[in-house]
C-alpha cells in the first residue's frame, strides 16, 4: 500500500514543515546515548522534509560512484551548513543507524527504475546520499515492484532470470556504494491476488536466498518490508505468500508494515492488538533484533454517509465508500480544529479518532438549491500510540521502528521516540587498545609484539566476559578483516600476541547487543622496518667469485642497493648497485685479489644497511 499512501501524500502540499525535538533538550541527559531505534523510509518526492538540498562549495570534490562518500563540513558554505545541522535529519541522527531511501523501481530483471531523479531533476542524488552519510547513517533504498500482475513472480519462476535480477540488484548497491537493500514487492501481496500466493512464495525464497548470499559476499545487507503474518499454526495466516520463517536466516532486516489494518472502511490505521500479534510470530522465528514495527506517519478520513443532495460546487468524489483522504500525522491537531472536532484516544486500538460534518449548499445542474450534510469518520496515531508502540519495541527488544515516513510524525511523536530510546538506551562501551613490544609502534619485519586493549563501561568499571574482535588493515587496504577473538578477562581486559610482516593498522571491535552498545577503539598504526636477510660465503678462495643475495623483508621491487666494503674504518662502494627483484631479492657478484679478512655490508640506498658480515679470504 505504500505505492497508494505515497501517490496520495505527494499530492498534499503542506507548506510549513514542523519543528522537531533536538537532542538539547536533553542537555542533562548528555552523558547517556539513546538506543539507535528509529528508522524510515524517505521518498522521492518529499527528500526535503528531513534535509536541505544545499549548493556545495565550487570547491568540492564530486562524489565517485562505487567510492565512499565524502561529505564534510568545508565542502559548504557557513549558511547551507546551519542549514544542514538544524534539519530533521540531523536534530534527529542520534536516533538512526540507516535510512531507507524509497527511490527505486524494477521494472524487469535488466532495469531498475530511478525515480529520485524524477522527483529531483536539478538535484544530484550522490549529494543527498552524502549528507545522509554525513549524519553517520547506513544507506539501504527501497526497491518496489514496479512491473505489471504476475509479471514479477514469473521472472522469479525462472533460476537465469533470477540470477539476472540478483546481479542487478547487486549492480546497483555497489555501484551507489549503498549498504544493501530494501525489497518492497508490494505486487505480491496486492496486484496477483491470493490464489497465486502458494505458487509465488517458493520463487519468492529462492530471490531472497540468492539475492542474500550474492550480498554478504559483499558485506551489504538485505532487508524486507512486507504487511503482516501470523503463526501459520492459526486460521488466519495474513500474506504468507512473504514466508517469513523460510528467509528467516537470510534476511538482516523485517520491517513489518503494522499499518493499513482500515482502508476501504472506517477504522484504525494500525490496531495495537493486531501490531502485537504479528510481532509476536516475527520474533519467534528470528532473532527480535531483525525485526521493526512499522508507524505510520499518516491518518485517514473517510466519508460515512451523505444525506441530501451536494451541489456541483462540492468537491467530486462525495459518496459514501469513496476512498479516504490521508493526511499527515503532523497536521493532525491542525485539521481537528479546522474540522470542529475533540479526538478521543481509543484505548482498545491505541489510537486518536473523531467523527464531524461537512455541509455543502447550492446550485444543482439545473440551477436549483440543495444542501448536502457529509459524514465523516477520521483515524490517526497521535504521541501516545507511538509510545505504546515504542513499548514493544523494548518489550520484544526489536531493532526497532519504521516510520511512513520520516518527518511526517507529530513533534511530541518525536519526543516520546526519543524518550522511548533514552530508556532503553544500551550501556556505553569504552574501548582501548595499546601495544607493548613496538617502540614508537614501529617493529621490525616479523618482530613479535603485544596487542593490550581494555574494556569498560562509561563508569571504567571492567566488562568481563566479553568477546572482543581484533581487526587488521593493512596498508595496501580498504576493508578491516577480524585477525583473531578474544574474551575479556575479570579487569576487562585483552592481549594476544601478533607478528606483522607489512605496515597495518589494529583496531578492536565488539558487537552490539541488547545490553550493550557496539564498540571500536582507536586505531593502532604499526610501522614495520625493512630488514635484510644475507645468504653469503663464510670463506672463499683469492680471485674465486663471491656471490652475496640480499633478501629485502618485506619483499620490495626495484629498490636501489649497494654492495659496501670497509676500508680503513670507512665504507665504500664495491661494483655497481643492483635492484630488487619481484621478490625482494639483490643479487651481488664480485672478487677479492688478496688474502686476509674482508667486512662488508649491504647497503638500500637511502634506507638501512644490513649487519656487517666477514667474508675470509684463503
């Protein structure tokens, strides 16, 4: 139903946007760190709402595709950065870890539609991905289904086809540099019809098993965004054709459209009874932290009945049955007044309604007066559903909440998120790391030293018990790669010992959990100096050849040496310098005329010099 809420959202123009909470209102709070619970959809035509489409500096670097973002503050102006930091987006990032931009479109297994640029023509996408990564968020678009009745579920039927899909969908995450995925294929549950669902679900399995694997390979994620299930166990299984429990292990991310529950008829957005029964069944067949309670951002109204005749001057579309208006959650309190009404909140389904009248007098086609009265029936979630909502994102201890969408809830909705996410916030872990053994951090080639890190909660009292990954990059990389897992001791602390054989930064890094916050300590930067292995004659006959290799470690190409002799307390060239192999390895070759001792050594032009070695010569 998105694709219906959206159409009929974008053709409302509220002209004011809505002041949202910042996180100073909790200056006294500021040493503790919501829970990052709070996630949504951000749609094409509204990319506004939650931040500014500012001009960057002449200056600025583009964005490459394929390349992480770069979005600092010096790439704009002091106007467009105020700007940036007093939006929605960024009052409110403390609450998010990622975004889903609900940009994209398949509309066959070669082409994905980009509807953001049809929203915004003039207006570069790779700079609104940047300032989303600015505000330290994950990247996750949407993706709907944009093809016609069983067209997508045919495709799918097909294993060629289904890797086509697979490669596009792929294509497009690394292309964007996004962080994975969001399927929204909509078309299943609400275009093929119900008799197909049987035979879409196992296609349906095999995309989401595919599609996952194709991304872990890449570290991305895959999220789903699909309406409600119930235990197939019960009468009533909702739109089991999604098979939850069957892409259970293969999917990062539930996010459960609990909203929708009244459309044709008067009635709740999304019933809190019913939001729990879903979220129920999610959480056990996956871990709860998959899973997201969706909030809608939205209300309805609907006409009940109309008594008389309207005049050709009212508004078309006046019947009872018509489809019902949808209006923003932030103007909701707004549009209550305007309708002369008092809401009530509706303690059985957690939810705001009010019931008012229209009356429309004046001419009919044929010029006579008539009066109509309309009746009308409005639904909506206020603050308080939304914290009641938010009471079972801590009681299931869900990943958290997706709003339809971003910046379209009430400010005190905002207010009591937030307060639902200091609640629950996880305990801050405090994450050091040292090394023993490496002066300066510097080792030679395969030198043995120790990596020591300690972890503590905000308080410094010691976290036992806890596994710690250490991580390695190496100077020729881009990605960090785990190296090895400890657990921390009673004190919390870590050590292992580690040999490197290139330059490399460690980290230490623990995962999140419901209790606890993830951590990464600083990184520690090692320098490994070059060392020289000699492989050269104890002793040789005067006039035979005299064969000396260097090996450089860590092995380098094209380095510059020189074979070196001590005469009379002073070092001098002997022969020609050579270079390093592919290999790191100096070949040398020369003679000594006279009997006796002779030092030498092998010298890498401006760097070091080996030991100095005796060579008799009989």
């Amino acid at each position: 139903m998105k694709r219906i809420i959206a159409l009929a959202l974008s053709l409302l123009t509220i002209a004011t946007l809505t002041t949202h909470i910042t996180t100073a209102q909790f200056a006294s709070a500021a040493d503790k760190e919501p829970r990052k619970i709070v996630t949504g959809w951000l749609p094409y035509y509204s990319v506004r709402t939650i931040v500014p489409l500012v001009k960057k500096l002449p200056s600025a670097q583009p964005t490459v595709p394929g390349q992480p973002a770069v979005c600092d503050a010096s790439q704009y102006g002091p106007e467009e950065n105020q700007a940036i930091e007093s939006s929605y987006l960024f009052t409110n990032k403390d609450l998010m870890k990622e975004i889903m931009p609900f940009w994209f479109s398949i509309k066959s297994p070669t082409v994905i539609r980009n509807d953001y640029v049809t929203g915004n023509p003039s207006w570069p996408m790779a700079d609104t991905v940047c300032l989303l990564r600015r505000a330290g968020l994950q990247v996750i678009p949407t993706m709907t289904d944009g093809t016609g009745k069983l067209e997508l579920s045919n495709y799918l039927a097909n294993a060629a086809t289904r890797a086509t899909i697979v490669k596009t969908i792929v294509n497009l995450v690394l292309t964007n540099n996004f962080d994975g995925i969001d399927l929204d294929y909509e078309g299943f549950a609400f275009v093929d019809g119900n008799s197909t669902w049987t035979k879409t679900a196992p296609r349906w399995v095999a995309l989401v098993r595919e599609l996952s694997v194709a991304l872990r390979s890449h570290n991305k994620l895959l999220s789903i965004s699909t309406p409600y299930l119930y235990d197939p166990k019960e009468k009533q299984k909702g739109y089991f054709v999604y098979a939850w429990a069957d892409v259970a292990s293969s999917i990062d991310r539930l996010r459960i459209m609990t909203y929708d529950y009244s459309v044709a008829k008067p009635g709740p957005i999304g019933p809190i009874s019913w939001v729990e029964r879903t979220l129920k069944y999610a959480v056990s067949i996956m871990p709860p932290s998959k899973v997201y309670i969706g909030l809608p951002g939205y209300g309805r109204d609907w006409i009940t009945s109309v008594n008389g005749k309207c005049p050709v001057s009212a508004p078309p579309g006046i019947k009872a049955g018509a489809r019902a208006a949808t209006f923003k959650m932030n103007y909701a309190n707004a549009k209550a007044v305007i309708d002369k009404a008092v809401p009530i909140f509706d303690e059985k389904n957690s939810e705001a309604t009010y019931s008012y009248s229209q009356i429309y007098n004046g001419l009919t086609v044929t010029g006579a007066s008539t009066e109509c009265t309309v009746n009308r029936t409005v639904w909506y979630q206020n603050a308080r559903s939304y914290a009641e909502r938010m009471a079972l994102v801590a009681k299931y201890r869900l990943g958290g909440a997706a709003l339809w969408t971003l910046a379209m809830e009430d400010p005190a909705a905002t207010t009591e998120m937030r307060n639902a996410a200091l609640a629950i916030a996880p305990d801050i872990v405090v994450s050091t790391i040292s090394i023993e053994g490496a002066p300066e951090n510097t080792i030679n080639y395969a030198g043995l030293f120790t990596v020591k890190g300690v972890l503590t909660l905000k308080d410094m009292s010691p976290i036992a018990g806890l596994p710690v990954s250490l991580e390695i990059k190496r100077a020729n990389e881009s990605v960090w790669s785990k190296v090895t897992e400890l657990v921390t001791g009673l004190d919390g602390s870590v050590s292992t010992p580690m040999t490197l054989g290139a330059d490399a930064s460690l980290r230490l890094t623990t995962i999140g959990t419901w209790e606890r916050a993830e951590s990464t300590s600083q990184e520690a930067k090692i320098s490994v100096t070059t060392t020289i292995q000699l492989d050269r004659p104890v002793s040789v006959s005067k006039g035979a050849p005299i064969l000396i290799k260097a090996q450089l470690l860590p092995r380098s190409v094209g380095k510059s040496a020189q074979l070196q002799k001590n005469i009379n307390g002073k070092w001098q060239n002997v022969g020609a310098a050579s270079l390093s192999d592919a290999n790191g390895l100096i070949t040398f070759t020369t003679t000594e005329s006279k009997r006796g001792v002779a030092i030498m050594r092998v010298q890498v032009v401006g760097d070091i010099a080996s030991e100095q070695f005796a060579i008799v010569i009989r």
